[in-house]
C-alpha cells in the first residue's frame, strides 16, 4: 500500500501559503484474473447473500492475457463516494458494491470515515462476454481489503459482488465450498492446487460472434432454481460427486477424467438452462459445432484430448495441454475462417500451425463457417490477484487523463 502527500503546483510564490496545501491521500491498486468453471456454479440458495445450491470449482486464468485492474483511494479532501469503470463514471449506489463495501468497513479496524474513490478497467474486451464481473469483483476487494485493513479470508466478500468473483481470489485450481451456515460464513473459496502444479495446462477462448443479448447469469439461474425440476436432483446428486471426483483427477493430473467431468458439468448446466421455464438459450450453432469437433477430435485420437467449457453466452473455452494446441487451432482456423485483418489467434502464439485434419472435421460433420469465431485467446493457469505501482488515479485521487 502506498501513502502519501501530495502538494499542489506553486503556482505564485506570494501565494506559497494558500497553495501549498497538503493533501493526505492513500491508494492502493490490485490486479486480479478472470477464473473459468470446470464444475459450475448455477442457481442460489440465497439471493442477497450469494450463498449458491452447489459447490463449485474453477481454474484461475494468467493475468498476462486477461485481468481487471482496480485502483481504491481515500483522502480527507474527497466529497463523496465515486466510481469510474472503463472510464465512465458509474453509480456508487450499486448494491452489490455497496454490499462489499459495507462488508469491507465492518471487518475494518480502520475508523476515519473517508470518502472513497475507485476506478477499475479491464484489459480485455467487455464485449467478448467473458467472466468480467468476476475479476472485476474480485480486484475490487483485494484492493479495498488492502487499503481497509482486512485480515483473513476475503472470498466471502468477493462473494457478496459476483458468486463468481470468490474463485478469482487464488490462482490455479480453486473450489467455492457451498458451506451449511445460513449467514454464508463458511461459504467461501480455497485453493485445491496451485496454478505451477500442472504447467501443461493450456485454455483456448473462442469468442465467438453473436449480437443477441442473452438472459444475465443472475436472471438465468433465479428462473431455473424458480422452475427447475431437475436442479435440486442437479445440486444435491451430481455436483458434490463431481466435485470430489475432479480434485482428485487434479491431484493425479488425470487430463482425460478432468476433461470428462469439465464437459459434463458444462453439459448440465445446459441442460438445466434448457428446462428452466420459459427456457434460457445461451449456445449458439458456432456453439453446438465446437462440441461436435471436440469430440470428433476425441473420438478420432482414441483418447480424450481437449474438453469444452460454456458460460452463460456462447463462448467456448477449451482446456487441452500444450501438445494439443496447433492441431486444434488448425482444426478452428479451418472451420471457422476469419476474413478479419485482426490477429485471429492471440495471447500465447504458437511456432507453427499445422495443416487441419480434414477427416475430424467430417467426423464432427461440420461445414465451413467463416467468420462465427472472432477470434481465439490462448491462455493458461495463473495467480490470484497481486497489488500493483502503476495506478489508475491521479495524485489528487481521479481518473488519469480526466480533469
Ligand atoms: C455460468 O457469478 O456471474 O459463469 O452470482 O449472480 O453474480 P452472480 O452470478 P455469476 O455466475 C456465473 C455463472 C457461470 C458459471 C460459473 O462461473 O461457475
């Protein structure tokens, strides 16, 4: 954390007095990554705490390729409360923040009553519809955590922004433990193994077109645990098994019981979606044909090689190992060519792609569809938030750049 004063330009020497007054202020300014489910999370037991139906458990994606960046200030001169997100000043009255922020407060030994700004910005695109508001969500409480003080587990309070943003809280691979408690004090994130434990670990994030604005994952899962019939079968059958069966596939870096049960529980979810009523739609045919190549490209290998993964969008993030990366990026340039002048593979670049095979493609019994894939970020596991020099506010605590 960093403190300290800052003089206002002299501008007169005569009015050295007035001018040169000084201002306390102190800031600090966090990172954090995006986290991507293997087991997901869908449907809460209880809507203001976040307390979610189900465990889940995630992997922590490198900060170098994705991440959200927060800087928290307060100071005696500050007037009021304020927010800036990508540059635009936003509603300090936001529930959610505000559950965070009084979380923050009460757990605070620090008392000065000081306004606070914060200012947050993600590195990648908003628009590619990935886990924003879980990195989001996440740097915002490692930051105020920091400047307020707070020891001990801070998941819980991430929580309380995005049910999410818990799993951003560590790298590698992290589960939200559902927790029995009713005020969700044990329902919060830990570390099952870090992100060096299997460094061959790579994740393809295919961003694919799509313009229709789709049901929010907080309305999607309050409409499926409202009707649902299969949910609670879901929550209290499948996921906890999933769960014990996962962290074990991680410790033994089992790939192919891993990529199993992560397809699985994408699968599920889905599912569960499709049964909500009325139902919610969140993959597209892009979607849909990724599944088949996928496992085309299993079945073609005898061995299970790459999973999928979807969120509440029609993403899809593939977890493979390093070896499996240039074939199947062959296999998506084929399939889904891009006339763009824009780099179609980016993050992680590869030496050589090399030419597709064409007979998993006729496996998966696809045709050509150009341009339904924007393009593709290769990533791989990384750490949980750290705390940063370069600051998003001005020595007098607003935007850089803003007046
Ligand atoms: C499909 O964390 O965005 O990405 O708790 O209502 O903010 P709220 O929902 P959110 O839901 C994420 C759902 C998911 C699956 C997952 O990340 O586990």
């Amino acid at each position: 954390m960093t403190i300290f004063a800052v003089s206002f330009p002299r501008r007169h020497s005569s009015l050295d007095s007035q001018l040169h007054q000084k201002m306390d202020i102190s800031m600090v300014t966090c990172t954090a990554p995006i986290n991507i489910a293997l087991i997901k999370y869908w449907g809460k037991r209880h809507e203001e705490l976040i307390l979610p139906v189900a465990g889940s458990l995630s992997i922590t994606l490198d900060q170098n390729q994705m991440c959200a960046k927060t800087t928290v200030a307060w100071s005696s001169n500050f007037k009021e409360d304020r927010f800036w997100l990508n540059g635009e000043e936003q509603n300090i009255n936001n529930p959610r923040l505000q559950s965070c922020l009084t979380e923050i407060k009460k757990r605070s030994p620090v008392t000065n009553g000081y306004k606070i700004h914060i200012c947050s910005n993600n590195n990648f695109p908003t628009a590619a519809g990935l886990a924003s508001s879980a990195a989001g969500y996440a740097c915002l409480v490692a930051a105020l955590s920091k400047l307020f003080k707070v020891e001990g587990d801070i998941s819980q309070l991430a929580r309380r922004g995005s049910g999410s943003a818990c799993r951003s809280l560590y790298g590698g691979f992290v589960e939200w433990c559902r927790g029995l408690q009713d005020d969700g004090s044990d329902s919060l994130a830990i570390p099952v193994a870090p992100a060096n434990h299997w460094p061959e670990l790579r994740v393809l994030v295919l961003v694919v077109s799509d313009r229709a604005k789709s049901v929010g994952s907080t309305d999607g899962m309050r409409n499926c645990v409202a009707t649902s019939d299969f949910i609670r079968i879901w929550a209290e059958q499948c996921v906890p098994q999933q769960i014990i069966a996962l962290k074990k596939a991680i410790l033994d870096r089992d790939f192919a019981t891993l990529a199993h049960l992560t397809m699985k529980s994408s699968n599920q979810l889905h599912a569960l979606c499709l049964e909500t009523y009325p139902p919610v739609v969140y993959m597209n045919d892009t979607s849909h044909a990724i599944v088949r190549l996928i496992h085309a490209f299993n079945d073609y290998n005898n061995s299970v090689l790459a999973a999928y993964t979807f969120d509440a969008g029609p993403n899809a993030c593939i977890v493979t190992r390093k070896d499996n990366v240039p074939e199947l990026l062959a296999l998506f340039h084929h399939v889904f060519p891009s006339s763009s002048s824009d780099a179609f593979v980016r993050g992680i670049q590869v030496n050589e792609i090399p030419k597709p095979n064409l007979k998993i493609a006729e496996k998966a019994n696809v045709q050509v569809y150009p341009n339904s894939v924007r393009y593709i970020i290769q990533t791989q596991l990384g750490e949980g938030p750290k705390e940063v020099d370069s600051h998003l506010l001005s020595d007098v605590g607003f935007p850089k750049g803003s007046n």
